[in-house]
C-alpha cells in the first residue's frame, strides 16, 4: 500500500454543496468521487479502498468486513450512527467525524425557527397571501399569537458546542436558560436541571444531543403531558429523539405552542410520514435538514474532513470516535 496511491473513496458528494471547494489531499491519492450510493452498492465500491468518505451512507459490519484495505471512515458529518463502530474497533479501522463547524449556522437556524413560531411570521405571511389583510379594513389583525423571547425560559437538552452557542443567543436576548440533565438521572449538579423540570418550566425547549439507544425517543407522550407552558419544541439534531406521532397529537390538542424540526427519520420522510401531515398547521415549520448548510459551514466541514484524511495517513489521527482511543 506504501507504494502505490492511496484510494479514497467518496461514497455520497451530493450531500455537500456543488458549490463547496474540496482541495485534494496533500499525499499521492486516487480520489473516487459518487455523487450517491445506494444500499446495495456499498460493498462493491468499498472493497479497495483505504479511506472511505461517507456523509449519510450506511456503513454496516458486512460491508466492513469485505473491505480489506480499509484503515480509515472519514465522516462528512458528526453524527456516527450510519457507521457499525463496534465492527470498526475490532478491524482496528480509524473513524474520524467533523466537530465544531456548525457554532453558528445551527444556532442562527434554530433561533430562526423559534422567532418565526415565537411570532407567527408564517402563520401572518400565509393569511396576507390569502387576502386576510384587505379582509380586516384596518391596519392590522390579531389572528395568531406574538410572544416575546426576552424574559421566556429557553430549555436546552444537550451542552455540546451547539447547545452552548443556543444558550448564549438566548441570554443575550434576555431569556433564562436551562440545561436538562441526563433524563432518569446523572448530570445533576448546579448547572443542570432535572430533565422532568426542564419539560415543565420552559417556554422554548431545543434540541441539540446526539441520537443514541438512550436518547431514541427521548420526547414522547410522557414528556409532552409534562409541557404545561405549552412550550414551541425545536428539533435542529437529530430524527428519532421524538416520537412523531406524539407530536402530532401534542400540536393538535395544544399541548404544544408550536414546533420546528429540520430532521426526520427517515430522511426524505415519505409523503405519509407522520410530520408530513402536520403540515397543514400553521404553528409548525419542516425544513429538509438545512441547518448545517450555511456556505461558510459547509466549506469549514469540507477543510476539516481533508484534514483528518492528511492527519490519518500522518500517522497522527484526529478526532477519532473509533478504532483507536477516542480523542
């Protein structure tokens, strides 16, 4: 392998934007580029090579273990759950993901859900469109309702980079914020609050945590009869830490204020998916999985994934989540 160019395999480029400039790494590679890979051509289209680049791909044991050559997964993204990481410890194959390039663009988009939910700005939008306002012979209309965020309680369940950007826009817009601890106990100390309280106080709760065993269906029935302030519920991470089903009633009966979700599981959710049927509401907002896209988070994501590539064949791994010591 140390004579001959190393093959890098990229699984999935159309998830970043044909727009975004990937540099070629610094070392003597051939670079194989699809744009899409279904199911059942993983395994074929890995099977030589020695790094692979996956970004929503599934990367299951089979596939792992019919690729020989394979020292390397470099993830375009920072989840990990589309990749068997037990089958890569045991292959001693390096995972290396993407950290810390969406401090801005996921928070600005959460916070742009929560201000047009907060403010009915779809809701009075759709209503203009439909001629409410030439309707109402006066200035203005009060159909839907305009809360302010300052002086609100803004829920955060997830202290990473991302729920820590989310929770210094919302002090600086006035709000109290919250971090949940771990949901049935742990994180309990001063700057947590028990998850059950968070449920129940807030007037905003966010979602920034990864989806785990532990954290499928952290929001269900439960949690909803929990919300009495009738809270917006923002979901910019992952699909499956809500039961969508749940939601939907919660939206229905008003348990919810209204809700804003970027994710879905799966995704594209097919057109009789249960938050495809909420669309009709006017205090919910479904966006295609976006809030990462913002040009100059995709670029960042785009460098760092080529820096992990050039740290790997180094010697000198970064941002390992498997096959070596985390780190």
């Amino acid at each position: 392998m140390a004579d001959s160019p190393l093959q890098i395999v990229f699984l999935d480029r159309e998830t970043i934007s044909a727009q975004t400039v990937l540099r070629a790494p610094s070392f003597a590679h051939e670079f194989i580029v699809h744009g899409r890979t279904e199911a059942g051509e993983v395994r074929e289209r890995i099977a030589q090579a020695d790094i692979v680049v996956t970004n929503k791909v599934r990367l299951d044991r089979e596939a792992i273990q019919g690729a020989a050559r394979l020292g390397m997964i470099a993830l375009a993204a920072t989840g990990t759950d589309n990749v068997d990481l037990a089958a890569c410890n045991e292959k001693g194959i390096v995972v290396s993901n993407i950290r810390n390039y969406a401090t801005h663009t996921v928070p600005e988009h959460t916070f742009a859900l929560i201000f047009a939910l907060r403010r009915s700005i779809v809701a009075y939008h759709d209503s203009v469109k439909a001629g409410r306002w030439q309707a109402a012979r006066q200035f203005c209309y009060f159909d839907y309702p305009i809360k302010d965020l300052a002086g609100s309680t803004l829920g955060i369940v997830g202290e990473g980079a991302l729920g820590q950007a989310v929770a210094a826009i919302g002090r600086a817009l006035g709000m109290r914020v919250l971090f949940a601890a771990r949901k049935g106990g742990g994180r309990q100390g001063s700057l947590y609050t028990p998850f059950d309280t968070v449920m129940s106080d807030s007037d905003i709760i966010t979602l920034h945590c990864p989806l785990t065993e532990q954290t499928k269906g952290l929001i269900g029935k439960r949690e909803f009869g929990l919300m009495t302030r009738h809270p917006l519920l923002i979901n910019t991470a992952r699909g499956g830490l809500v039961d969508d089903a749940a939601l939907g009633e919660a939206l229905r009966c008003g348990r919810l204020g209204g809700a804003g979700f970027d994710v879905a599981s799966p995704e594209p959710p097919p057109a009789d998916h249960p938050l495809m049927k909420l669309l009709d509401l006017p205090n919910f907002i479904l966006t295609p999985h976006v809030a990462w896209a913002s040009e100059q988070a995709i670029q960042a994501l785009a460098d760092q994934l080529i820096d992990n590539i050039e740290a790997f064949q180094a010697g000198a791994p970064r941002n390992v989540v498997a096959g070596l010591a985390a780190g």
